[in-house]
C-alpha cells in the first residue's frame, strides 16, 4: 500500500516531516515527476528507515537520478556509500568535499572527535560528479541552482529552488549555525560572507539540514552575522578567529608604561 505522499512545497518532501518523528539529519526528496534526487542522506544506521519510506511513498529506487552531499560531514554522509550501491545513482559533491567523502577522512568528516570519545566508522564513498557555483541541476521537471556557501565546510553548498533555499548547515530556526572548528575545514569569514548572501537574497524559505523549516527572517541573520563577526575578532575561536585584538592593545599599554588599576 502506497502511503500519503507530505509535500511541504511543491516537489519537496522531508524525510523527518514525512516519518513524523525524527530521522537524525533533514533529507529532503525532489520529485521531478518521472525522477527524484536526494539532497544528503544521514547516518548509515538510519539508511534502511529512509529507503523503505521511501519504497512506501511509492517511488521506484530505480528512479533516484541522484543523491547530492552538502557537505562532507559524517551525520549528513556517512550512508551514503551504501546509498550509492543500493540506489545505483550517481553522488554528487563540492570540488573541496571530494578528498574527505573518498578517503573517509575520520576528522575532516567529524567521525572522530577523541575528546567525547566519538569514533564511528566513515565508509570512502565515490564523488561521481563535481558541482560548483552557478551549476544547474535538473530533475525531472525540477531545476536546483547550486550556492558555494563555505564556512561552516570549505565544501558546503547549499541549492536554490524558487523562493525556496536548501541552506545546509549555514542557519537554523534558533539562530545557530553549524559547528565551527578549524580541524574539519571551518572558515570564520567565509561563514559571514555565506550568510550575507542569504541574507542579501529574496528566497522566501530556508530549508536547512537540521530542524525546522523556517521563513527567512532578517533580523535573525543579522544577529547571527554580528555574532560570527565578533567571533573573528575572539581567542574562544582559536585557530577560526582572524586575530585577538586584546593582545594588540596590551602591546601599546605594555610600550606606554600603563600599569594595572
């Protein structure tokens, strides 16, 4: 029995929304018509759960076009070698995401974060076709247009569709935005000028890769570009912030004689 089919727009489903329960990472399905594509597809664990929904929403496996990787990150991709096999259908990732997804890199894909003790196996998956700024991608009756949008990864994009925007890790509902950590490629300006972008844009719709859909809102990006550009400027970034201009200062007062008060 085919089961009830939950557009949140036309052509998009989520796979959260769909199980009504969560999934672990947003896996958003485009249905073209006569093909779909997925963008990410989470945790290997999680894989079985998402292709049988998938089975019983009735669309033929064998009608996957693709699977599109935002970024290279171990929850968003871990699945995604087996996705291949089972699916038959090509990957596609960012030039700068390549290296980490086929190597199975543990660090540059947060697999492996010793100080909590996170050790989960990243199977090397193959990168069939590179996507770049500006790329159209087309699924059926579905056209994606491809954003760069480093920062939280030097490989995240995010893909344009209409008003709406699958933002990746750039931005959540709360204000957060994915986590910023020099070892798996984090870069602190990039992020700003990502978000700038969205923020600069007339979609109507962020559709990110943890948590809720939400309306663009302004006043929330602003917030949150204000709060990355001050951590460029803060030693709690370390090896993210541009500089710490506190040390700066303490070099004049050290030169002037200024003693502490």
């Amino acid at each position: 029995m085919v089961g009830q089919r939950r557009y949140l727009f036309p052509g998009v489903i989520e796979m959260n929304y769909q199980a009504r329960r969560r999934l672990g990472v947003n896996i958003y399905l485009i249905d073209g018509g006569t093909e779909y594509a997925l963008i990410d597809v989470g945790f290997l664990d999680e894989l079985g759960d998402v292709l049988e929904l998938i089975r019983r929403l009735g669309f033929p496996l064998s009608a996957c076009k693709m699977i599109i990787a935002t970024h290279a990150d171990a929850d968003h991709a871990q699945g995604l070698a087996r996705a291949r096999e089972i699916l038959k259908c090509k990957v596609l990732a960012h030039p700068r995401s390549v290296s980490a997804l086929e190597s199975g890199d543990e660090i540059e894909t947060y697999a492996r974060i010793d100080a909590q003790n996170i050790h989960i196996p990243m199977p090397p998956c193959k990168v069939d076709q590179t996507v770049e700024e500006g790329d159209i991608l087309e699924i059926g009756n579905r056209k994606l247009e491809v954003w760069s949008t480093p920062g939280h990864t030097a490989g995240q994009l995010a893909f344009r569709m209409g008003d709406l925007l699958f933002s990746g890790d750039n931005i959540f509902r709360d204000g957060c935005v994915g986590v910023i950590d020099a070892h798996h490629g984090s870069n602190l300006p990039d992020f700003v000028r990502s978000l700038q972008r969205i923020r600069a844009s007339d979609v109507t719709w962020l559709l990110p890769s943890h948590g809720p859909i939400f309306r663009k809102d302004n006043q929330l990006l602003d917030a949150t570009i204000a709060r990355l550009e001050r951590y460029c400027h803060m030693a709690d970034f370390g090896t993210c912030a541009v500089d710490w201009p506190l040390l700066d200062q303490w070099e004049d007062e050290l030169a002037s004689g200024i003693l502490p008060t």
